[in-house]
C-alpha cells in the first residue's frame, strides 16, 4: 500500500490518470532541462515555457479526478511548485528592480533566479520519484488541498 503521507486513499487512482501525471512530470522536467541545456534560466523556463505552462493546464484539468487518492498530492505538488516559482520570481524582480538603482539589485536577481530554478528542479525530481514508487507527496500542515 502506497506511503499516503496524510492523504484520503479511500479509492485507487486508475493507470491512465497516473500515466497523466507522469506526463506532467515530463513537461515540467523537459522545461527544466531546457533551461539547463541552454542561455535561459531553469525558473524562466519553467514559469514561461510552454511544456510547463501546458503542464499546468493539464493539472487543473483532470486534478478533481484524483480528488480521494494519493495521486490528489502529486497534482497540489505540482501546481504548488508553479505558483510559488512565480510568486518567488516576482518578489525577486520586484526587490532587484528597485534595487538596481544601486547596482545590487542585479545580482538579487541572478541569485533568485538560480535559487527558485534549483528548488524548482529539486522539486520535479522528488515529486517525480515519489510518483515512479506510488507514494503519495507531503502536504502543508493544516490543509486539505493546495494552489488557487
């Protein structure tokens, strides 16, 4: 039986909905590695590139047919990763921004941008491995469900 990590697993997830969720796990890593591979950043190709945004979408689409099983976690797990980059992402350019008017604010920027991409790809491959074993992924302390 699956590790639940405190999620309701009155019912199994059936194959292709997980088959689905290792898809999403592959366009989330495909914009990684792109980033990696090449002059962008990992969290603007995360945030801004088109696998991770069609990942995004295809999360919420099918997200409430995991709604009573592990795989609810990986779909909060991965819609959480998206929307907290881009809330990090844009305290980052907000905070450098103004503070490039005394040129460290550049450097708060390139620092961002590598911290949120390592947590960021820290993130896919965790979530990713937990899904491989059927183990369902670590919820915030006191909720149900995550992500707007």
């Amino acid at each position: 039986m699956p590790d639940t990590a405190g999620a309701t697993t009155e019912r199994q997830p059936d194959a292709g909905l997980i088959t689905y969720a290792h898809i999403i796990y592959a366009l989330h890593a495909s914009a990684v590695l792109t980033g990696v591979l090449t002059s962008s950043s990992i969290a603007g190709r995360f945030l801004f590139g088109v696998p991770s945004l069609i990942a995004v979408i295809m999360n919420y689409a099918r997200r409430a047919e995991a709604h009573g099983t592990w795989l609810e976690t990986h779909f909060d797990w991965q819609i959480r990763t998206f929307w907290r980059a881009l809330l990090w992402i844009a305290i980052t350019l907000l905070v450098g921004g103004l503070l490039t008017l005394i040129v460290i604010g550049i450097f708060i920027v390139i620092a961002g941008f590598c911290v949120v991409g390592l947590w960021v790809a820290y993130r896919v491959i965790r979530g990713w491995i937990a899904l491989r074993e059927h183990r369902a992924m670590p919820r915030p302390t006191g909720t149900q469900a995550a992500g707007p």
